[in-house]
C-alpha cells in the first residue's frame, strides 16, 4: 500500500499565500490557503488504498480553521517537517516516512492543487506501481507530484533549486541520474498569484476554495483586479 503524503505549511496569517496580496490581505490569503489544505486532505482521506500521513511545518493550533484542519487529520501521521531549506524539508519528510513505513512507496503532493481529485491521486498511485518514480510537473515548471517506490530517493532533491522554472525538468534529470525509470503524470496549475487561484477555482467550483475565492472576488471593488 502506497503512502500519500501531503507537505504544507499551517495556514497562518502573514505566513502562506503572501503572493496573492494584493488583491487578498493576509487574513483573506490564509483563508484561502486553509481551504486549499482542507480541500487537500479530503480528496487524500477519499482516495482508496493508500496510508495517508501529513508532513506539517507550524501548527494548526496558529493558523486559519485550525480546529478543523486537525480534526481532518485526526488519525493520520503527522511528522514535523525539519530541515534548512524547502529541498531538505522534502527529503526528510521522505526519509521520515520510509523509517516509519519500511517497504512502503510514497506519493508526495503539496497544498497548493486543490484540483487534484481523489481520482487523479488513485491514478498517479496505479502509475507509480509500474516504475521507480513518477513526477508531475506544474504549468510554472515545477512540479505538484513526486512519487517514490524507494522514498529514500528523494535525497537527490537536496541539489535541486526549488521554485524555480526549472525546478521540475531539474529533479526528472536529479532522479534520472540515480537510475530511476521516471514517469510523467498530468501536468497542473499550481496556486501561486490571484491568476491561478481563479483558475483554478474555476476547475474544482464546488470546493472550499473556489468558495473563498468567490468571497475574495466579492469584497473587490468594481473595475478593482478580477
């Protein structure tokens, strides 16, 4: 059984989604980012066959809908992320899971594809069980999904410049130079800027945040950024 592992940060205020101010305030952005995150976790808690685990930096007891945010992932493992940098932060919360779930393959997404359905996830798993890794890149040029069958992999992330537009044809090449069989999944829209976050809106409209992202749009001025 494949481990689903989400990598987030507490939606804090001031602390997630800075770049969608302006049009947001910081207390609109961590809004917006908590209902990324919750929208997240339960298309992860839906998707069949897998162990879901989280890997926080921060606490819920700080951020946006913190009490819920908990109670979803009430059950679930959930590791502090440590490291110095973002690449480090990832490798270790690999290398966590693997020490925790020897044996065990791990898909690892973030918070910031609410769009990514329970259907999509089942998909990248089934794709991970026919080779060493799977990799899907995001519109920006990073990426929104890595998949491990060995998750000790993931240390080649640790010479990978992250957020970059490079960021995903540098880890196929990082993971390629150890041997891995690599596959491509779907590519998707990462939620950076308010561009993104209506688009992408527009993808999951029943969501929780395409509904913040609606009450943002409503407080906008007429003739404001849209």
């Amino acid at each position: 059984m494949t481990v689903l592992l989400v990598v987030a940060k507490a939606p804090v205020v001031g602390a997630v989604k800075t770049r969608l101010c302006p049009p947001a305030t910081p207390a609109q952005a961590a809004r917006i980012a908590a209902a990324a995150l919750r929208d997240t976790l339960d298309a992860v808690a839906a998707t069949p066959g897998v162990i879901p685990a989280l890997a926080l930096a921060g606490r819920f007891a700080d951020a946006e809908d913190g009490a819920d945010l908990a109670a979803t992932v009430a059950g679930w493992p959930v590791l502090p992320q440590r490291g110095d940098d973002f690449a480090a932060r990832l490798a270790y919360a690999h290398a966590d899971v693997a020490a925790a779930y020897p044996g065990r393959p791990v898909l690892q997404i973030g918070m910031d594809t609410p769009q990514a359905t329970p259907a999509r996830l089942a998909a990248a798993v089934r794709r991970l069980g026919e080779t060493d890794a799977v990799l899907g890149p995001a519109a920006d040029g990073g990426w929104w999904a890595l998949g491990l069958r060995d998750p000790r992999h993931a240390a080649a992330l640790r010479a990978v410049p992250m957020s970059t537009p490079a960021t995903g044809r540098l880890t196929w090449a990082a993971l390629a130079g150890r041997g891995l069989r690599v596959g491509a999944l779907p590519v998707l829209r990462d939620v950076d800027g308010w561009a993104d976050a209506l688009a992408v809106a527009g993808l999951v409209p029943d969501g929780r945040f395409a509904r913040e992202v609606a009450a943002l749009r409503r407080t906008l001025v007429p003739g404001g950024r849209r």
